[in-house]
C-alpha cells in the first residue's frame, strides 16, 4: 500500500515537471515572437512646387517606386524606410544611418537613398518612395532590388533597374510622342503604350502592348511585342522574341527562337542558328534581306494579289545554297527554279526578297 502511494506521489511530481516545462517552452516561443515583431520606421515627407518641363530624379535601392498623377503642380514625395526588430534593440543604429539626400540643378529635383555604413545590412529592410506628381513630369530613375510602377503618368523616361520589376500605363504616350529609355538586368519591364522605346534588356523579360518605335538589346531575354510601326532588335544569344504585328522588322542575332507574326512592308534578318516561326507577309509587303545560316526559316507569301511586281533576276537576288536543305511547299506558286548550288528563287509578281542560307532550311508556304 505504501509503495502503491509513492508511486502516485512521484506520477503527480513528474506532471509538475511537465507543466513546468510546457509552460517555460510556450513563454519563451512567445517571447520571442514578440521580441522579432516590433516594426521600426523612419518616414521622410518633401514637397515642392512643380515647374513646366521639369523633371524627376530618384536613385534608390531595397525598395519600390510608385509614381501617382497629382491633381495640382504640387509634387509630394514620401520616403518609408522599415524593418522588423528585435523589442530590446537600439533602434538608433537605423534611425542615424538612413538619409535622403535632396538638391535641385535646373528644373531638375533629385532624391537620393543614403544608406550609411553602419546599417546592419544583414536584418532585411525596405526603403519604399510613393510620388503624386504632375502627368507630364520626366523621370530619371535608378532602382536596385525593387520594383517602379507607374500609373496614368505621360512624361518622358530613363530607367535604370536590377533586380526588379518595371510597370508603366500611360494611354496618350503614343499620341503625345513620348518616349522611354530603360535597362533591364534580372527582371521585367512592361510598357503598354509608347511612341518610342529605346531598351536594353539583360537576363529579363520584356511585354510590350503598342509602340511606334522599337530598339532593343536584348541578351538571355524573353521578348513579347504586341503591334509595333518599326522594330529593330540586336540579339545575342538564347532569346526569346514574340511579335503581333509589326510594319518593319530588323533583326541581327544567334542561337535564339523568333515567332515574327506578320510584317506589313519590311522585313532584314541577319543570324546564325536561329529557329524562325511562320512569318506572314502582308499584302503591302515590300522587301525582304534574309541572311541566315545553321537555321530555319518559314515564310508564309500573301496569298492575296501583291501590288509590287517584281522579280528575282539572276546575279541580283540568289539564293547560296551550300549544303542547304530546302523545303518548298509549291501550292499556289507560280514558278520556282532551281535549288541547287548559287541558284535564283524566281516567281512573277514577287516582291524583292533577297536571300543568302548556309546549312539550312527555309520553308516557303502561302498564306491560307
């Protein structure tokens, strides 16, 4: 009976023990939850009174971007900084090593992110600017490991971002000629109207939904064009390039994938192992270059009536088949001849197409 009590008693101990350290597991947990959940801010507010044709410069980084129209000529810029930190830090570490630098140069106004060497860069932070400005402001930005967005904004741009995203709306851009110039290393860009549009493109991606003018350096990069007068890439290698519809298409690269849709007047194409996809030509088309090796090509001709009669006449126009693997579909072609060796590609009412292939195949079809 004796022992039967003792082993009750020592059961009742170890549940105290238990409890014990349940409760001391559960205290500490949320403990330290509260200590990591104190949010530190710094804010800085600059106002100022907005000139005609003045422009905007911001450099930063850690951060977003966001530009909003203003209803006024009063342009409100609001720095945040943030982090998360532990309850009992000395928050003075962050507070005396953030700053933004200020000046004006013209009718140029600069904000700078400074971000002194004693911040512990090692606790993640955010540094984030929120702009209401005029809609015919000009930009000059440069963001690093953030994102910019922009919204109904319709001024002129230069953009400089890594590591980040880039959005820009503006409707009227085309109408009012405006144009942007960016570069884009290990994000994306996405414009969707711009008269002009001057891009160099990095390990990133580009959507492009209207524009009068394209010129694009493009390296490792996902290119998407939805209607475009003129383009004119500089490929190197492993891109993508997809287009809707474009007037006239130049292009001069390697090793990469182009899906052209279909081009209106002009077509050049300078590459070496290139997989080209069905190439429509329009009705108004004019003329083509193609100089393609280690490829392949397929070109679909209007199979509308051309209102430019021309042909391909021997010493002009050849074709320099050395090697070459040749694919013609001949429905609704008037004329082919010869393929073998420097041969001439001829058919009546043709329009100027100039072709040089070394190992590869061009594919010729019609429209349905």
């Amino acid at each position: 009976m004796n022992q039967f009590k003792l082993l009750i008693y020592n059961t009742m101990q170890l549940k105290c023990v238990f409890k014990n350290i349940t409760f001391c597991l559960v205290f500490g947990i949320m403990s330290y939850a509260n200590a990591i959940d104190k949010r530190f801010e710094k804010k800085f507010i600059n106002q100022y009174h907005f000139q005609a044709n003045g422009s905007l410069f911001i450099e930063n980084a850690y951060g977003d971007i966001t530009i909003l129209p203003s209803n006024n000529d009063t342009v409100y810029v609001e720095t945040l900084f943030y982090t998360n930190l532990p309850e009992m830090m000395d928050t003075s570490i962050y507070y005396y090593n953030v700053d933004v630098n200020t000046s004006l140069t013209g009718l140029k106004k600069s904000f700078k992110t400074v971000l002194h060497d004693n911040l512990d860069m090692n606790n993640p932070f955010h540094v984030d600017y929120t702009i209401h400005i005029p809609q015919n402001a000009n930009f000059d930005i440069i963001n690093k490991f953030g994102n910019i967005t922009s919204d109904s904004v319709s001024g002129n741009w230069d953009i400089n971002c890594e590591y980040g995203s880039v959005s820009i709306s503006a409707g009227e851009n085309i109408a009012q000629n405006k144009k942007i110039k960016a570069k884009i290393s290990f994000g994306e860009i996405q414009i969707d109207s711009m008269a002009i549009i001057n891009l160099n493109i990095e390990n990133a991606k580009a959507n492009i939904i209207k524009a009068r003018s394209l010129d694009i350096t493009a390296s490792f990069a996902g290119i998407t064009i939805g209607e475009a007068e003129t383009v004119a890439i500089n490929g190197s290698e492993n891109d993508i390039i997809t287009l809707g519809k474009t007037n006239n298409l130049l292009y001069n690269g390697s090793e990469s994938t182009l899906n052209t849709g279909e081009i209106s007047n002009r077509l050049q194409i300078n590459g070496n192992k290139l997989n080209v996809g069905e190439t429509l030509l329009g009705n108004q088309f004019i003329s083509a270059d193609i100089a393609i090796e280690n490829s392949i090509f397929n070109l679909l001709l209007p199979n509308a009536p051309l209102n430019i009669a021309a042909t391909l006449k021997d010493g002009e126009n050849t074709i320099r088949s050395e090697l070459m693997p040749l694919l013609v579909q001949k429905e609704n072609l008037t004329t082919i001849n010869g393929f073998v060796g420097d041969s001439t590609l001829y058919r009546e009412g043709l329009p100027n197409v100039g072709l040089q292939c070394k190992n590869s195949a061009l594919i010729l079809g019609v429209a349905k």
